[in-house]
C-alpha cells in the first residue's frame, strides 16, 4: 500500500511540476532568416576582428578597451558641440551630420555646416528683400480717391 501511495504521490508531483512549467514557459522567440544573417554576420565580425588582434600580438580587451574610450569620446564631443551650435544658432539636428572622428574633424564640419546655413539664409533673405512688384490695392487708384472728395 504504501508502495503504491508513494507511486502516487510521484506521479501527482510530477503532473504538478510539468502543470507549473506549462505556466511559466514563455513562447519562443522566432528569427527571420535575415534577423539570423545579421546575428551571425555581426558575431563573425567581433571574432575576426578578435582573431586578426592575436595574430598581430595584440590583446583583444585592449582593443575592446580602445572601442569604448573611443566611443565615450565621441559622446563627450557631441555634447560639448550640441552647446556650441546653440551658441552659434544652429539646430541640434545638425549633430547627426557632423564628423567626430577627430576635433579638428568635427570643427571643419561645424565651420562647412555654419556657412552653408548662413549662404542659405543670406539668400532667402535678399530674395525676401528684393521683392517683386508692389501689390496692387483694390479699389485705391487716384480717379476713385478724386471722385470719393468729390475734386
């Protein structure tokens, strides 16, 4: 009896636990096949940039170190430069057309980016200015205003 009690209880355990995992389990994530490409392509990638590192005698943490500085850099730069071109009265649109390889990069293309907005201005604004013929006003010719006095 005992045997069988035990048997039982085994096997309500076990319909228990695999109830409780039916609950928690998550549905499967599904991949594209282009979704997959891009994983391995981008996996491949950091490998051989791995690979080619050793076989040059470089470490691979120093490089991965390297990458980071780099991009905290680049973080750093935007920053500073987002403030800059407030001062100077550009959109902050314009960090993402900017070239952060190096600062000296980055302040040609400030200075190209400054002139060009100020060519374009310069230009709709003489275009403004210049003008075209005044518009005519309906009903202001001089025979109605003589007539209206009654000269």
């Amino acid at each position: 009896m005992d045997g069988e009690n035990n048997a039982n209880n085994t096997e309500s355990q076990e319909t228990v636990v695999e109830e409780g995992q039916k609950n928690t389990e998550q549905p499967e994530k599904t991949f594209t096949q282009k979704e997959v490409d891009e994983i391995v392509e981008r996996r491949l990638r950091r490998e051989r940039k791995k690979f080619t590192g050793l076989l040059n005698g470089e470490d691979p943490r120093e490089i991965e170190l390297a990458e980071r500085e780099k991009a905290v850099a680049i973080r750093e730069t935007r920053a500073e430069v987002r403030g800059l071109l407030d001062t100077k009265g550009l959109p902050a649109e314009a960090l993402e057309l900017l070239d952060y390889t190096d600062k000296e990069a980055c302040e040609k293309s400030i200075e190209v980016l400054e002139g060009i907005v100020k060519n374009a201005v310069a230009a709709k604004v003489s275009n403004v200015l210049r003008g075209g013929e005044p518009p005519k006003r309906a009903g202001l010719s001089g025979d109605s205003v003589r007539s209206a006095f009654g000269l």
